[in-house]
C-alpha cells in the first residue's frame, strides 16, 4: 500500500502564490508517477499536471500552463506543486496522486490518492 499525505493549502489573494506538498510512504516513490488534481464544489475532479519517475516529464492542464510548476524530490519522498498568480477560478480541494503507469499524459488509473488540502483564491 502507498500513502499519501498532501499539505499547503490556504488562502489567498489572487496573483498571491502557494507551494503544496505532498508527502509518500509505503513503496519506492520513485517508481511512480505523480500527479494533482482538484475539485471545486459542485463539480468533478479535474487533472491539474503529473510528473515521471524521474521527473524528467511533465504534463499540465491547459488551465494552468505558466502558472503552476509540479516537482519532486524522491530523496525525500516528496512531490510539490508551486502554484503562482492564483486566480479565483483556482479555488477547490487539492489532491495528490499516484500510479504505477508511466504515461504522464494519461489521466487515468491513479491508485493511490491525498486526504485533500483546501486551496482558496479570493479576488
């Protein structure tokens, strides 16, 4: 089993910047891929962005391209999200992700999942 602890919501100004964590345990981190995802009330989970292994490939929801960086550190077991010039459209739980497939591009299939961090944008 692989858990998931994600961290660093808040609120916030728009254009004000967070950094989320999020924290695995359980199986090798650096064999999976990690991703973000979010949810606003009301509405389905949306892909945010997901990172390699290596993380030498990332892919990211068109809502987000410039703004958001997605990064980890798997001496530490560790993957953030470093969100800049936050807008109110960002507003929604935040949650951390994992899989054992290795197309960053898709999706789909994420396993293992963050108990959410609230992100709040007020403009």
């Amino acid at each position: 089993q692989v858990q998931l602890v994600d961290s660093g919501g808040g609120k916030v100004q728009a254009g004000d910047s967070l950094r989320l964590s999020c924290a695995a345990s359980g199986r090798a981190f650096s064999g999976l891929t990690m991703g973000w995802f979010r949810q606003a009330p009301g509405k389905e989970r949306d892909f945010v962005t997901a990172i390699s292994w290596s993380g030498g490939r990332t892919a990211y929801a068109d809502s987000v391209k410039g703004r958001f960086t997605i990064s980890r550190d798997n001496a530490k077991n560790t993957m953030y999200l470093q969100m800049n010039s936050l807008k109110p459209e960002d507003t929604a739980v935040y949650s951390c992700a994992a899989k054992w497939g290795t197309n960053v591009a898709d999706r789909r299939d994420y396993r293992y999942w963050g108990q959410g961090t609230q992100v709040t944008v007020s403009s």
